[in-house]
C-alpha cells in the first residue's frame, strides 16, 4: 500500500517534469522564431493538466520507469515512451542549438579576427623572458605551497572521514558525515570562486592564490586520501589490534604503512594538477604568470601572450612526465 | 590443570541478523593443544575472534586466565590480548615493510603511543625479535620486506610476532589453509613445539583431520555455531567425522 503510494507519486512527478519541460522548450522555440508571448504560469498549468490527462488514460512516462515490467513486449517504436524520448532529445537539441548561439558560419569565416595571437604564437617576444620566468616561478612555487600546506589537514581529516576506522557509534557516524559533506561541498566549489574570495579578503595576488588551491587541495586530497584509507586490507589491522595495540598504534603501524605510498603518488599529482589550476586562478587576482597573461592579453600585445603561452606549455609538460615517472615509481614501493 | 579459556552460553548475532554462535560452552586447560573443526561458515572464525574481542559477542561470558573479556575495554583489553598471540590463515602482516619490523610490532601491547610513535625500540625488544626470528628458522631474513618472503615464511614471521607477546594463549585462524601440505606440517610443527615446550595452550581451526590427530590432543567441531563433539583426537571416527562434516564427506577429501 505505502510502496504503491510511493511509486504513484514518483511517476507522478516524472511526467510532470517531463510535460513541463516538453512545453517549456516548445515555448522558447515558438518564442525565438515568432515572437511568441506567454505567462510562465500557464506552462506550469498546462504542464499540469496535460500530465492528468494522459497518466488518466494510461499513457506515462514515469510508469515505464518505476513499473518496468508493464510494456516490455512491446518495440519501443510503438510505444509513447519511446516517442516522448525521441521528441525530447529534438527539443533538447534545438534549444541548445540557440541558446548556446552555435554559428559554424562565424567559425569558417572570421578566421582573421585571430590573426594577432597566432602571428604572436610564432613570434613570441623573448624580451619579456625574465619578466615571465618571475611569473612563471611565482606560480610553481604557489602550487607547490598550497599542495605542501594541503597535506598535513587532508592527512588528518581522511583517517575520520574513512568509514573503516570509524566507529559505527553515533559520534563516529557524524563526524564521518561532517567532513565527507564538507570535503564534497568544497571540492565541489571552483578553485576560481576561492581564488575571488581570497583576493578580495588579503588582496590580489599570489597568496590569494595559493589559499584558494589550498582550501581546494585540502578537500580534493581528504577524499582522495580517505578512499585510500577504505580500501586497505584489514588483515594487518585486525592482527595489530590483536597485539594489544591501542587506536592510535593501530593507525600508525598498520593503517599508515598500507597508505604511505598512494598518499605520495596522489599528492604529486595534485601539486601536477595545482600548477596547471594557478594559471586560471592567476587570471581572476591569484598573481603568478595567469596575471601576467591577462594584461597582456588586455593590453593587446600578442607577442608578449605568445611567449606567456609557450612557457605555461613547457611546464605543464615538465610536470605531468615527471609526475607521471615518479607515480610509477611509487605504485611499484 | 586449570581452565585457561572458559565460555559459558556464548552467542553471536551479526548486525546482518546471522546467528553464528549459538550457545557455546567451551572449556580449555592450561597446555592444551585444541583443534577447532567444522564446516565453512559453522563459526570457528567468530568464535576465535569473541576470545580476544576483536568482535563483540552478544550474550553470554568468557574468561581468559581469571580475566572477563566481555567487559573489558581500555587498558584492561589491551592487557588481556597481549597475552593472547594470534596466527590468521592471510597471515596479516605488513607487506611493504620488514619481517624484523614485523615482529617487533608485537610489542606494541606493551610499549607507550609515545614510545612507539618515535620507533625507538627498546635494546631488548630488538635482541627479543631477533631471538624469536631465529626460533622460526627466519634469521637471515630479517631485513628483507615481507612481500618478498614466501607463504610459510610469511606464516613463520607471523609466528615469531605473536611470540613477542610473550603470550600465554595463542589463537590460530586456519594457519595452514593457504599453504602447501609440506609447509603446512613445518609451520605446524612450530606451533606443537610452542605448545610442548614453553606451555603456551593453542586453539587452532583447521579443515585437515591428519594434522588434527598429528598435533592436537583435544578436538571441538563446530556445526551451526553449536558444538557437536568434544572429545581426544583418536575417538575422532568415521561415523563422528560424517556427524561434523555432513554425511556425504569423505574423508579424503581433508587428509
Ligand atoms: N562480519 C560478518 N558479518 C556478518 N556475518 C558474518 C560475518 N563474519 C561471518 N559471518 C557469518 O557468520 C557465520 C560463521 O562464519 P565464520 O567466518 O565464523 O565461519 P568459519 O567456520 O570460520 O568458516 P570458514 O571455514 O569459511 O572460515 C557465517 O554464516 C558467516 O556468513
Ligand atoms: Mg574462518
């Protein structure tokens, strides 16, 4: 009785999203080509209405989905779902088409718009080297920095967020809770809105920058690490346990030694991951060579750009080979 | 003799609702050498584990040397295990670091966090794994990581760990069920010799009725989480053996 509930409801909601999405796509479309008006209101209504009708007479979406075993004899070309599938990706693809002002006309023809920072690709303006270099060497060292200060907080973090050393009691739970929340919610927050953030809060530059990888690493390693935690065998836990060991000692001798190693390939390829980010987060008052490319991006000198270019190139290689050899190393340990 | 290990009404049910222990009664003197058998899945591996807590039991009491292990926690639960040595059929060591290292986490029973956490061993913690590496044959190995070792070896080390307890019971889980019969009889042979000559009382599930007979003097099988027979190795039968493992088991199969 309450699953049929349940069911009736969820295919309820299902055909309501999918009669309102259909009309309001149909709406912006009839609007785009005729100017059509309407209040938003009434597509709400006759999403509404159409979705009575046709879930009265039997027709519905949702209950293909919850009630599966319904119309499985049937081809799915003589079928309503199949066709409201079908009518759906058409919308869904015309709408996007506009809204996204796709114009292959633009891109075949206006080529020369771009002449200036191609021509400035093959003659870069090696007199700006130093300068870049600086740049350049500030941004390395941020990302290196933020990765360094990242790893003692995720270290710490990911042994209370790894569901296995946390104890099945309530405070245990929450904890576990509280810091996979947090970790997801902030990792899930561009690196570019902290990097705003920060240079608002101690001003535009480098540190502003290095603090917004920082959060960002803190979040993206915690869960990284905690994973890692997860998947250890239990085995030398269980037998560490054994010996008498308290709590502590069993993280130390046999949690930590099964982790050691993954840790260090992870952080390597998140200080890989953070010099490659620096430069974007250079371009919104992060500093480093990302701010160097933004005036002179805007200062139109694409010669200067050509050289910046290059440079943020040759490192980003540089980094991901090595990151890459010592990975292998380390995966070997 | 005394019973060093006593069980009275022992059950255990897992959160998934399995009832693995149903009742058990198991008494164990001081020097005995006890062979668990039973069936896959009939409970030895709880059972062994409800003796050291490292699972919580449900109901019912146990006493490890005058000790109540159900109601230990903290401190007292540290001391009660580091007397209690255990052997697993995975051998559960440390893989990427060394058997020397290995070993001498067996002391960690009785070493302070602080003490631990600055891996400065006692002089004598370090002579003491040696000493027992030695025991088990593995000198020369004491450097080498145990991932390199081979499956007996990796058991003997495992042994030579729980010898650094200096414990009084020791608990093996299956310790010969990943290993070849030939090395299976060494790594036993090492445990007979633990029980014979330094009186340490030995509860061993096994699945092979030839090293049962060879090393144990008493037998308890296991079926349903309840025992089924209680008795010394030699009145071990055909008709008992069909009793534990089901009436179509031969007992070919286990030699
Ligand atoms: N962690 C667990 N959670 C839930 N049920 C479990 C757990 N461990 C064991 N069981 C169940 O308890 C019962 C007894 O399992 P146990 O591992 O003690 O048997 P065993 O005699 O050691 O078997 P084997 O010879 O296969 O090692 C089985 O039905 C098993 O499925
Ligand atoms: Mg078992």
């Amino acid at each position: 009785m309450k699953n049929n509930l349940k069911i009736t409801l969820k295919t309820f909601f299902t055909d309501l999203l999918f009669w309102i999405y259909l009309l309001g796509c149909l709406y912006y479309l009839f609007n785009y080509w005729f100017g059509f008006e309407l209040e938003n209101i009434y597509l709400l209504v006759g999403g509404l209405i159409l979705t009575l009708l046709f879930m009265l007479s039997g027709i519905s979406l949702g209950r293909k989905l919850f009630l599966p075993s319904r119309f499985t004899e049937l081809k799915w070309s003589r079928t309503f779902w199949g066709w409201s599938v079908i009518l759906l990706l058409i919308v869904t693809f015309f709408v996007g088409w506009y809204l996204v002002e796709v114009n292959p006309y633009k891109f075949f023809t206006k080529f020369g718009n771009a002449r200036g920072i191609m021509s400035g690709l093959f003659n870069p303006n090696f007199d700006i080297l130093s300068m870049s270099l600086k740049a350049l060497t500030e941004t390395i060292y941020l990302a290196l920095l933020a990765t360094l200060f990242a790893i003692p907080f995720a270290f710490i973090l990911s042994f209370f967020a790894a569901r296995n050393l946390m104890p099945k009691t309530l405070l245990g739970n929450t904890v576990y809770v509280a810091i996979r929340t947090f970790a997801t919610l902030f990792r899930s927050i561009e690196a570019i809105v902290w990097a705003i953030i920060f240079s608002v809060w101690v001003g535009i530059g480098p540190f502003a920058g290095m603090l917004a990888l920082m959060i960002h690493s803190i979040a993206a390693l915690t869960k990284l690490y905690s994973e890692q935690i997860e998947n250890i065998d239990d085995g030398p836990v269980e037998a560490i346990k054994a010996t008498g060991a308290n709590t502590l000692q069993v993280w130390v001798f046999a949690v930590i030694p099964q982790i050691i190693s993954p840790y260090l390939a992870f952080t390597i390829y998140r200080w890989d991951i953070n010099v490659r980010m620096a430069t974007i987060v250079g371009f919104v008052g992060g500093g480093g060579i990302g701010l160097l490319l933004l005036q002179q991006q805007q200062l139109l000198r694409w010669q200067n750009v050509g050289l910046i270019i290059w440079l943020i190139a040759a490192v980003v290689w540089i980094m991901d080979m090595t990151s890459a050899k010592i990975r292998e190393k380390l995966i070997e340990m | 003799m005394k019973n060093i290990i006593e069980t009275r009404d022992l059950h255990k049910v897992y959160a998934s609702g399995i009832h693995a222990l149903k009742g058990i009664n198991l008494e164990v003197k001081e020097g005995e050498f006890c062979i668990l058998l039973g069936l896959s899945g009939s409970g030895k591996s709880t059972l062994l584990r409800c003796l050291n807590k490292l699972i919580d039991s449900t109901s019912g009491e146990i006493n490890i040397d005058g000790e109540n292990v159900v109601t230990a926690s903290g401190y007292t639960l540290r001391r009660i295990r580091r007397q209690i040595g255990m052997i697993f059929q995975q051998f559960n060591l440390i893989k990427n670091v060394t058997a020397l290292t290995n070993v001498l986490s067996g002391k960690l029973g009785y070493v302070s966090l602080g003490h631990s956490l600055t891996f400065s061993y006692h002089k004598e913690d370090i002579d003491a794994a040696h000493e027992n590496l030695k025991r088990v044959g593995l000198l020369n190995f004491a450097n080498k990581k145990v991932k390199n070792l081979s499956g007996g070896q990796q058991q003997r080390v495992a042994i030579a760990r729980a010898l650094m307890q200096d414990p009084k019971v020791i608990l093996a889980d299956e310790p010969v069920a990943s290993l070849d019969p030939a090395t299976a009889d060494t790594v036993m042979k090492y445990l007979g010799e633990l029980n014979r000559k330094d009186n340490m009382t030995v509860i061993c599930s096994l699945h092979f009725l030839s090293l049962a007979r060879k090393y144990g003097t008493r037998v308890v099988a296991l079926k349903d989480g309840k025992i089924v027979f209680e008795g010394s190795p030699k009145e071990l039968d055909e008709r008992k053996f069909k009793e534990i493992y089901g009436e179509d088991a031969e007992e070919v199969e286990i030699r």
